[in-house]
C-alpha cells in the first residue's frame, strides 16, 4: 500500500490498482494537483462537510474526468453540489474489487465560531481502507473516543484546538490502536495557532514508542 500526503487530510492511498483520494480540501490546493498528482482517481473518500476537506470544483473535475467513485455523508451532498456521490453512513462496507472500505465512527470538536458561520459538523465518519494485506485508518477530524478499530497504518489529526485531537489525548488515541505506522496529519492550517508544537508531537509520540513518519507535501510512504 502506497500513501502519499498532501495538504491538510488528503491522502492519495494506491493498492490492488485503485487509486483512492481522502478528503481533497481548499486549503494548500494547487491547480497543478488535479493535473500532476490527482489523476486516474478510482475513487473519492469525503468525511465531512469542512471545505478544507472537500474541494467542491476539483472533486467534480475528477469525477468527470476519470469517472471516478465519490462516497461521502447525507451532509456533505446537502452542503456540496457534487456529481453523482454515492451516500454512506457509519457502519456501511464499501466493496470495490479486492478492496473493503469500512465506514466508522468520528467525532468532529465543536467551537464556538462554527455555530455562528453556521458550519457545525452533524455528521462526520472515518474510513478503513482493506486491501486483504494492509488496513489504513484515516479518522477525519475527530476528538478521542471509545472504540475498538485496528489498523497498520493510522492517518489521524493532531493540532489542539478543540476541533480534532491535541497532542496528548491524540498520541493515547495512537497508542491505544498501536499501528505499525503513525501519520499525523492535518496540521497545514493557514492559522499557524491552529497547528500543533511539532518538536513536542515528535517528543510524545517518541516517548509512547510509536513508529511514526511526518510526511512533506506530495511525499510518499510504501508499507508492505
């Protein structure tokens, strides 16, 4: 399984000869992205309403395109006018040849700002990419919670400010999955207030003995 990191949460995650795109969003987006990057799209992951998560023009360019596959919440669709999306809700299993995608629980924080901007997220879910060899959680914005998922590569939020995991509930979050690989992401807001202490996520995700990859822009990693 490949995964390769852009801005913010999108990952473009390559296995069994599909290429997924998660959550491509507004923030850091470059033109040259849907012309060098995000090409020959199978499929398209959104997990909630955040336009930092779902860039409405460049996801419908793809689904023209490549005739891509987009699968995302009631909420998204009522808040997006987005071509052909395919509605799915916690608990779904998406099958798409040798490939499970599990839809799973998310808890996006809550502050006050959104409730006047009127962006609240009421329906916010993760994905669990199974490729038969490799799983990959990628958890969307959420806040710790009580589960049970497992994983070998986990993709989850650090930055501290209410809206997804700060850094010490967020590494508990890591170590209690204790994945064969830790990417924190998430953390390219313009707000540079909104983003995490690197130097100290390193520190505690060092000290909670995770392995970990901080991934540049348009870096890849390949787990096998």
């Amino acid at each position: 399984m490949k995964i390769t990191k852009y801005p913010q949460a999108c990952l473009l995650v390559e296995t069994e000869g599909k290429r997924i795109l998660i959550d491509p969003g507004t923030f850091g987006f470059a033109e040259e992205m849907l012309k060098e990057d995000w090409t020959d799209i199978d499929i398209i992951l959104i997990t909630h309403r955040h336009d930092d998560h779902c860039h409405q023009e460049a996801i419908n360019t793809i689904m023209e395109r490549d005739n891509a596959k987009l699968y995302t919440t009631q909420e998204v669709v009522c808040n997006y006018q987005l071509i052909n999306p395919n509605i799915v809700k916690e608990g779904d299993v998406i099958a798409e040849g040798n490939i499970k995608i599990e839809v799973v629980k998310a808890v996006h924080g809550f502050l006050t700002a959104m409730k006047y901007r009127q962006i609240e997220v009421q329906e916010n879910v993760g994905f669990i990419i199974d490729d038969g060899k490799k799983r990959l959680y990628a958890t969307s914005d959420t806040i710790n919670f009580n589960h049970d998922y497992k994983c070998d590569i986990l993709a989850m939020p650090f930055n501290g400010n209410g809206l997804t995991m700060g850094i010490i509930d967020g590494v508990a979050f890591a170590k209690d999955i204790n994945p064969e690989l830790l990417l924190p992401i998430h953390m390219q807001h313009p707000d540079p207030r909104m983003n995490p202490d690197i130097k100290l996520l390193e520190k505690e995700i060092q000290a909670a003995q995770l392995k970990y990859r901080i991934l540049a822009i348009g870096e890849t990693v390949t787990v096998n």
